[in-house]
C-alpha cells in the first residue's frame, strides 16, 4: 500500500534542526521512500491513501525498550508498599497464577495502550511469550520478545517448556516473524536470579542462534550489594567478565553504577533501558543518565511493566526522565528536550538492535510513525514543538499510528483490535486472578 | 440548577475507604445537597438535567495552589536554559511587553487548558490582574488572585496603579466576586524582591482589609543562602518574625527547609504549593514534602506556570509528587496515592483559605465536582480508581467539570468558552511578544 503523508511539521529525529514544516512523508508497502517538501516529491509516487497531516507533527514511533506488557492486569493492584512486601505477598502469588489467556489479553490490553499513546515497538519479557507473540501478531506492533528466565528456580508454566529450551524453540518459531516485525532475545532474568553458570549456557545458546539478551541490571542498591558479597564485583563487571556485553544486549535499569561500569557500558555499546518512572514508584533510585550520555552510552527509555509504573506512556517517560535528571545534577540543561525524543526513538532502537531500521523518518527506514495532534490547549502558541513534545503533550494526543506502512490507529480510531473485547477480557482475566489466584 | 449526577464511582476524598459505587451527587443552585446512594436520595429532588456518569469516577476538582496562567504565552519558548539566562535574555524581556490583551487571552488559555485537565480552583499571581479576573469569570473557574509586587523595582504595567495601591483596588472590585468565585491575596513576590520595610507595609493592609497572601518562599538554595547572607536567618524565620504567618499565608515551593522552619509552617499552618515538575525543571530540587506532612503542615500542589512546567495538569503534578517523594526519601510507602489527591484537592482547597467550602464530595460543600472517564485502556484493570488516577491516568481522561454547580465541559466539550478563538488570540499574541517584545 502507498500512502501519504501530508501537511504535517516532519520531526525527522536526525538532528534538533531537522524539521519540516508542512512536509509530506511518501510510504510505500512497509518502508518510508520520501520525506520533505511536497514540491520535490517524485512525480511517479502514486498514493492509494492520502492523510491530513495539518496540525500534526509527525515523528518516528515510540520504543519502549523495557516493559512487561502483561503486567497490565496488576496495574493498580498493589501499589505503596515496600517492594518484597509488594512481590512476596502480591504480585508473585498473582503470577502463579497467570495462564496462557491471561498473558494473551494482557499482552493486548497493553498493545492498546501503547498504540494509543504512539508507542510503535517495545522489548517484552516474561512467560508464555507465544502467547504476548499472538497478541503483538494482532496488534499490528514491532516488539522484540524474551521469556524470562529465572535460573535458580527455573518456574515452568502449566504446559511450558524448560525455559532455556522453551526460549530456543519461541526464537525458531518467531524471530524474525510477521515480516520482522517480532524478533527474540534471550531473557535471563537478573545476576541474582541467574547465576555465572546458567549465564554461561545462555550466552552460548545465544551465539548458536544469533540472539541478543534482554536483562535486568543494577535496578537497586541491595542487588549491587549482595553481588559484590558474592562475586567481589558490581554486577556490570560481573557481567563483563562473563562475556556477555560480547553480545548484542539490553540492559534495563543500570541505576547504581561505578564510574568504571559506566565505561563498561559505554565501550561495550550496551543498550540501556533507563525506566525512571518505575525506579522513581519503587524508590530504586535516579539513574545516572546524564553521565552514561556524556560517556557516550546507548540509552533507551522504558516504562517497565504497569505494575510498577503504572502506565505505559512514553510520553510521560521522556519527560519524566528529562525532569528528574535536571534536578538529580543539578543542572536545568541536563537532558534537554531532544535528548529525551532521541532516547524515546532512535536510541532505543538501537537499544534493541534495530538502529538502522527503525526512529527516524528517513527514506529506507520501515515506516513506523506517529502524528501527535499540536491543535490543544495545552500545546499553544506553538514556539517549539521538540519542547511540547516533551514537557507539554500527553498520550491522548497521538492521533494515528502506523507501523511497517500498516495503520494501526486513525482519528484515534484503532483499526487493528476490537477494543471492547479487549478491555472486557482483560478485566475478566484480571478479576478471576484477584479472586482465586491459584 | 438542579443538577442529578448518576452512576458514577464517587470519590468523596472524605477518607480512603469513603467511595460509593454507582452513587449520586444532588447539586442545587452552587451547593451539593446530597452524596450518596440513590435508594437514600430525598424524594423531593427533582433534577432539572441528569448527568451520566455511568464509567465515571466522580470527585472534587483539582485546586492548581500556584500558577502564573497568563504565561501560557511563554510554553516552550524557552527551556533547558539555567535560570538567570532563562529569566534575563527569555521571559523578562517578553514580561515587559506584556499588554492587558495579552493577560486576559494568555490567562483564558490557561483557563480551558485547566478546564481540560479537571482543575476547578486555581491561585495566580501575576500583573494586570483586572484582566485575569474577566478571564477566570468568562471561564467559570474559582480562582485566587494576587498581582505580583516587586518591593525592590516595583515594575509597573502601562497605566497601572502603582503595586500596592493596584492590589487594593483590585481586592476592593473582585475579592469575594461573581458569586464568591474569584478571592483575592495580596502578592508580595518574595523575601528577595520585598525587604522587610515593604512586607510590613503589606501585612497592615492584608490586615486592613481582611487579605491573605501569595508568595514565593525559599525556592531555590541561593536564596536561602542570599537571606541568610542578609537577614541572618532562613525566608521561613525572616517571615515568621516579621508576622507574616499571623495571617493566612499562601506559600510556593518551600524546596530548602531547615528543620526549625518545617516546625514553623506546620505550627502557624501556612499554606504550601508545592509544584514538583517546576523544581525538576528548574532544577531547585525536591521539597521535604514527606517531612512537612508528617509534620502536620498544609501541603497542596500547583504547577507554577507553564513557562516552567509545561502544562497545568494536575493529574501529573499528583504523579511527579508522589514518585519524586518516594524516591528522594528511598521509602516506596512515602505520599500513597490517596495523600496526593488529598493535595491536589482538599488540602489545596485549605491552603488557599476555602477549607471547607471547597475540596471534599459533601453537602453543603460548594459543586465543584469533575468526572473523570475510567473506560480507558490505561485505566484497565478495574482495580483501585485511587491508584489510577494518580499513577495511570490523564488530562484528557477528565470528561465533565462542574463549578459552582454550573457545567462547564460536558463529554469534553468546553461550554463558557469559544475555544478556537481563544487558540488564535492567545497564539497571535504569543507571536507579537516574540517578534517585538517592546
């Protein structure tokens, strides 16, 4: 299908100047094939669909480079409490009880969720992950996948595979899947759940398939502390010694880090999910972002799951990652506001291995892009869309969404899901858990 | 007016645990007349409209403790800037052009702006407050307003009364205003910009005519450092022993407190507006909000203009203060969510002196009341509307807004104003002010 896209102010993402106003974006089957002034647009270009782009600005779509889209059906349901209170008693006993269905509504109320706030792709971890692929497969989204593996008590869900196995049999069945629109990583949990040994096969597995890890990493302070008890290192260099960071990885978190960690992660070109609204809730800490950039890092933003956050809004990520690390260095400059468009698209591409592909609008480039609606209240005057982006718009705002050429959502309209059908499942997914969670 | 609200989730803020499901609100004329059951409803209520809030949840309007609303004109003019450059080369210059026109369109963007994003009472302080005032009764919001007195260089707007003698005049025509709407304070700027010899020039005629006050205190370290440097004591303690705190005091910020001076807000209740995004922002830092609540000290948020903020959205100030405090007091306990909707409304609704007329779901209470639509996707699961709106939801999810028991937006359509025109006059002026600030 060719569409264009018209009379909107183009937010390329290549470089703070780089914006178009009253441009057009050509799309043609999954990839963009033009962007800038309509004037120069190939005269062969033919569209079969044309939208008014007028009082839009349109940009690349989010990536949430680290969530739990599942999670959706916890959010709101333990909520200020200390956070082993909040595992022990709440979510794990819930978790226990998700099954297959539950994984596949809650994966898709999330899919919902983030199309309607112009989130394009997101890096998922947990279980039953054919069932989130199902869910993404509908949706229409790009998401890079990984089932969770925890490898001292490897749980295994009603019906799963071992979660190594099950991992390298979801990666042959999915990476790569729906016209790339899905890929896989490998997903060991955390250095304190998956010890150097487990580490070591996951990593070899990984280089016998050509698959990049996903990981949590130095979320808190206590996690530092109990690895340098154990292992006599901070789980970066732990986690550089065992040659994961030879790999293509995502790393969530990186909160409490050594200066020499952050030249670990820098040198190894580790893509970071910074989550600061999920570190904020659980009280985990700021995230030096502002000296990971500066060491020239690749960092993403996430929301991680609605659990702990407790929305999957990309918008209020940026901002918030922009407002708490102006005030965490002191410096109002810190995290200026295309930084925070850049970590929200192009770097968190790369964070997840698709630089090249995906976060900027770009001939060549698939075409996932949102229109952000500039026609509110609360988005005039209009003296600078990269500033109202960050600081001023909200998710509401993201009127149509494409991914890969496809639209998901127009007018607000999503055209992909029955959104009824997926509120009402989730729902009751979520209540029966609630009630009898085994 | 008889007003019958029906079927929503009613959140009367009263406690935690006092929501009625599928309840009603009776309104008559500017006061609620009944909350509760509609098998309890006094048979004699005949309701000329009924209002739906099947969906909904129903509870209080937001109180914005400390804006500046004419500054809408400045939303991402200029942001990542260190303060003095952003105060002297960016927002002075503009300030000084500034013409009534432009007070009384910035301010009514403000207004639907708040209308939008369910604010019913909002405290100002700002120049050319006439204008303000025609704005806030166009709007039919409740609002607070002082002009800003500079004790030090009292600027003066063309044809405007000197400071002092324009803020008696203005409390003379409007405090206590179209049906009690609009009160007035009076508006010494701060302890930087106000010697003593002023402020106690304004405390008699506070005193004089019955005013409270609006001010900044103690915003960022310099200029606690600058008063101590001085004065010898802290803003609060200057203040204090002054007799500033004798009267009704509406503080802003509050970011660098000693213990002495959180033992002195709590003791002489002054009202504090605390506005999280702002100090991000700016980078001031994190107010002890945690510390002054346990206190016992009068917390309410507001968002401080939307030159440093960006927005007016309460619903996310309730957010960043909550998450912000959990973090800086490493406590995920600390500010739960039914804490911050008590400051985002009745706690609000006290400092700014309407405790007891505003801020709680009860008879007698004036109808401020705002529906908030939770059959979104963000909102789903139906676990805890308190958790969701404070951590999940957004401006937009607000759908009615009453004030006064007068519908000011129904389904998202604003009623009192022409919104179009009020985005073209505000950006028109916005555009004169960049071109030729002078």
């Amino acid at each position: 299908m060719k569409i264009l896209i018209k009379g909107a102010t183009i937010i390329t993402m290549e470089s703070p100047e780089a914006i178009i106003p009253n441009g057009v974006i050509a799309v043609a089957g999954p990839r963009i094939v033009y962007v800038g002034k309509e004037s120069a647009l190939p005269g062969d270009f033919q569209p079969e669909k044309i939208i008014d782009g007028t009082n839009m600005a349109a940009l690349p779509g989010f990536v949430n480079c680290h969530t739990h889209a599942a999670m959706t059906l916890f959010r709101g349901f333990a909520d200020d409490l200390p956070l082993m209170l909040w595992l022990e008693e709440k979510i794990w006993p819930l978790e226990a009880g998700l099954k297959k269905e539950d994984i596949y509504w809650g994966t898709l109320l999330g899919c919902v969720e983030m199309i309607r706030s112009g989130t394009t792709t997101f890096a998922d971890m947990y279980f039953h992950m054919g069932q989130a692929a199902r869910a993404v497969e509908k949706a229409g989204l790009r998401a890079s996948l990984s089932r969770g593996m925890i490898g001292t008590a490897p749980g295994v869900g009603a019906g799963e595979l071992p979660p190594l196995e099950y991992s390298v049999e979801f990666a042959k069945k999915w990476h790569g899947a729906v016209g790339g629109r899905i890929t896989v990583m490998l997903g060991p949990h955390a250095p304190y759940t998956c010890p150097p040994d487990f580490l070591r096969r996951v990593i070899e597995i990984a280089r016998e398939f050509g698959l990049g890890i996903h990981i949590h990493l130095a979320e808190t302070a206590g996690e530092v502390d109990d690895m340098k008890r154990r292992y006599g290192k901070t789980p970066i260099q732990l986690m550089d010694e065992l040659g994961l960071f030879a790999l293509p990885v995502l790393a969530a978190h990186c909160v409490h880090l050594e200066e020499r960690d952050i030249e670990i992660l820098a040198a190894k070109k580790v893509g970071i999910a910074h989550n600061p609204q999920s570190n904020l809730k659980l009280a985990s800490g700021i995230a030096p972002v502002a000296r990971l950039l500066a060491a020239g890092a690749v960092v993403g933003l996430g929301t991680d799951g609605a659990a702990s956050n407790n929305n999957l809004d990309m918008i209020e990520e940026m901002r918030t990652a922009a407002l708490v690390q102006k005030a965490a260095t002191g410096d109002p400059q810190a995290l200026p506001a295309f930084t925070a468009l850049q970590m929200a698209t192009v770097n968190g591409a790369r964070a997840l291995g698709l630089g090249g592909e995906i976060g900027l609008l770009k001939p060549g480039y698939r075409a996932d892009i949102i229109l952000v609606n500039l026609h509110k209240p609360h988005l005039y005057p209009r003296h600078d869309p990269l500033a109202h982006l960050v600081y001023a718009a909200q998710g509401a705002d993201v009127e149509t969404v494409l991914v890969d050429g496809r639209v998901l959502m127009e007018n607000r309209k999503l055209l992909t899901v029955d959104e009824e059908e997926v509120l009402n499942r989730a729902e009751e997914c979520a209540q029966r858990l609630v009630k009898c969670p085994k």
